[in-house]
C-alpha cells in the first residue's frame, strides 16, 4: 500500500493524468480542526498546470471538492458550495460537497476532476512497439506491469498525481498553523547553473510569512530573490524555445516549529523527511540545512552554539538526532531536466528496439521545480502532523512542548 505520512496521519491517492480523477482519503487528521474548501483551494492553484506562464500549456482548474470527515451543525455553510453531477444509465445524479466544516476524526476524502485532456497526443506510446521517452518511467512501468499500464500523459507516475500530496498537506498545513502557527514557504534557488543570491532561510520568520508568501506569488518565478527570478524566467523560455529543459533547485522552510519531534534511528524525522522529499517526482537529491556545505567545514565551524536561549545557528536545518529543535526546519531540494523534450535522442521500442526517438506531440513543464514548492511544502507538512501527533501520543497529557 502506497501512502505518504502514517501511521498517525497519512494520505493515499488514486488516479492517473488523463483518468476522470484524482481522489485523495486522508487517514489520522484530530478531529475539531476547522477546514475550509476556499482555505485548500489556493495551494492547488499554485500546483495546477496552467497556473504559470513557465510550466506545461495544459490547462486544469483543479477544484476540489470534499466528501467526507467535515462536519458543522449549521448545514447551509457545510453545503453551501461545490457540486458533484454525475450521469449513468442514462440518468442524471446531483449532490453537494462540503464547503466548510470542522474535521470530525473520520477520513477525510476529496475529489478533483481532470477535464482538459488530449490522450490522442500519446499514441506513440501503446503496445509492445510503443517507443520509449529517455529518463521517463515508460519502459520500466510497462515491463513492471506486464504490458497493462496507462500511457496517457505518464498515467499514474505523471507529476498529476501529486494533487493528493497538496490535499493532504494543505489540511495538514491548517492543523498545525491553528495548533502551532507554523509557516511552511519555499523557494526557487537555482534554475539551470543559475544561482540565487537570496536564500529563503536568511530571512523567513513568523512575522513576515504573509508578506514573504506574497512576494513570492508575485515574482516571475516563485523565488524571494527577483534578480535571479526575472533572469530564470528568461533562461526557461530560451530552453523551451529550443525544445530541451532545465533542472531546478528549490528550498523549503517550516518555521515555528515546535522541538522534541521526530523520533531517532529508523523512523527519525530527518530520514521521514528526506525520503518524503527525496521521493518526489523527478527529484534527484535532498539536502538538510547547510547540507552538502558541511563536508569541506571543520566540527569547530559546523557545530551551532548553544546558549540559555537556544540554538545560535542553523546549521543543523531544525534537526538533530532526527528531532527538531525549534529552530526552523531547511531543505534544499533538487530537481532533474523534464525528462520530456523535443529534442531527438536515443532509445528504443518497448520490446527494446533501438530507435531515435523524437517527440510527436504533447505538453510538458521546461522546468518541474516551477511548479513543485507547494508539493514540496505540503510533503513536509504531512511530515511535521505525522511527528506531532506521534510525539502527543507519548508524552505526558497536557505537557508543553518546549525545550529551552
């Protein structure tokens, strides 16, 4: 079984790119927690394709719907929105969604449609003599699948699925706000071989979170540093203009995050984290705090000094001993080249004739880390529920979590 997050809070999705829909069951989430459609809403429109000029030309509204796990006596506001029609048999079915409601402890489950799709344009995909895309999943998901895969817009391995990972984040982003006021941003911080000069770290506190989250919608690209941002843009579209992609780095930063949570060894919170982050679509490395900086420095350097009132740096990226700190918690994500391009290069069939491939049609990202900051948050903020509500059911009922 597949799920992000567990044992305490999980979320599983089911759906492919081109399917009818994404459906997204939560599993774990305390119940008295109020959730709104219109406060999830905004996170898969920072997700949805089409939602920014630089990622794939496919155009998807993304509106979720919940069905399950709200509840509120005044059932006007619980119904008060979204609609679900359905026509089967040649009869027609309507019901409402829930709008805004508390979270009763229950599963909570929601939908999201797929409406804009063009599965004609993967045709050169089917059967045995499909052909085969370089650094994409085909060859290895059709042979792991004995030949019964979806081939439409990368079926279930398309960068679509992670619709239930903002889902199940954004609930889990609400719970903690509510509980903590933890803030969870990121931030584009290199595109390409080009560096940003601001890093999201540097500057990030709980009192400029709004105001930083609305920088970063509006620049060029969702970075706090609008050089580099507006000098990226430019690089993604002469990349797309000449049919190749970029890779990307971006960093995440959860702050206002209580200490004392996570566990050591096997199930610590750093090897949660790094998994969960490491684990996403086209990701090909995940670093915490200074991450890979650390190797060239001495102990007498790298080690942050500890004083009555806490931790003095941040080297350690929120975590030690895979227990946050209180400090807030850094990683530095990064994200290989789109796989699809409309290069020619070389491949073969799916019964391994050699051929040069060549892109006949389709839609894609030049760039997936536009688009992936908001996955990524929601990642880490399934995460931080999952290692709170862990940490609750060990410590002493009506213990503060505190440490300095």
């Amino acid at each position: 079984m597949e799920v992000l997050g567990g044992p305490h809070y999980a979320v599983a999705g089911a759906g492919e790119s081109h399917g009818p829909a994404i459906t997204t069951i939560i599993h774990g989430c305390p119940p008295g927690h109020r959730i709104g459609r219109a406060d999830v809403q905004p996170y898969l429109d920072r997700r949805r394709p089409g939602g920014n000029k630089h990622g794939t030309p496919r155009n998807e509204k993304d509106k979720v719907v919940f069905l399950s796990g709200l509840y509120q006596d005044d059932v006007n506001t619980l119904l008060g929105g979204s609609k679900l029609s359905v026509a089967v048999d040649g009869a027609s079915f309507e019901t409402e969604g829930y709008e805004d409601g508390f979270t009763t402890g229950e599963p909570i489950a929601a939908i999201v449609l797929s409406t804009s799709k063009k599965s004609g344009d993967y045709t050169q995909f089917t059967g045995p003599g499909g052909e085969v895309r370089p650094g994409h999943t085909d060859l290895v998901k059709y042979h792991q699948s004995q030949g019964f895969v979806d081939v439409r817009g990368g079926g279930r391995s398309s960068y679509r699925s992670t619709i239930s990972d903002v889902i199940g984040g954004s609930v889990a982003r609400i719970v903690l706000q509510q509980l903590f006021g933890v803030r969870i941003l990121s931030s584009i911080c290199q595109v390409g071989s080009l560096l940003a000069s601001e890093r999201l770290a540097a500057s990030l506190t709980l009192q400029n979170a709004d105001a930083t989250q609305s920088q970063l919608d509006a620049a060029e690209i969702p970075s706090i540093d609008m050089e580099f941002a507006s000098a990226a843009g430019e690089l993604i579209k002469e990349t797309r203009r000449r049919g190749d992609s970029l890779g990307a780095a971006v960093e995440v930063v959860a702050v206002g995050v209580p200490p004392l949570l996570g566990s050591p060894l096997y199930q610590s919170l750093k090897v949660r984290l790094m998994g969960a982050l490491g684990g996403l679509n086209a990701v090909q490395s995940c670093e915490i705090g200074a991450g890979v900086d650390v190797i060239e420095r001495t102990g007498s350097v790298n080690n942050d000094p500890i004083r009555h009132s806490g931790y003095q740096g941040n080297t350690h990226g929120g975590l030690l001993g895979g227990i946050t700190t209180g400090n807030p918690v850094v990683a530095r994500v990064g994200f290989k080249p789109t796989s699809t391009i409309n290069l020619p290069q070389q491949s073969v069939t799916k019964d391994l004739r050699e051929i040069e491939f060549e892109l006949a049609k389709g839609r894609h990202d030049p760039c997936v880390g536009v688009r992936a900051g908001v996955t990524l948050e929601s990642r880490v903020a399934i995460e931080l529920l999952n290692a709170l509500l862990g940490y609750q059911g060990t410590a002493h009922a009506g213990d503060p979590i505190e440490l300095f």
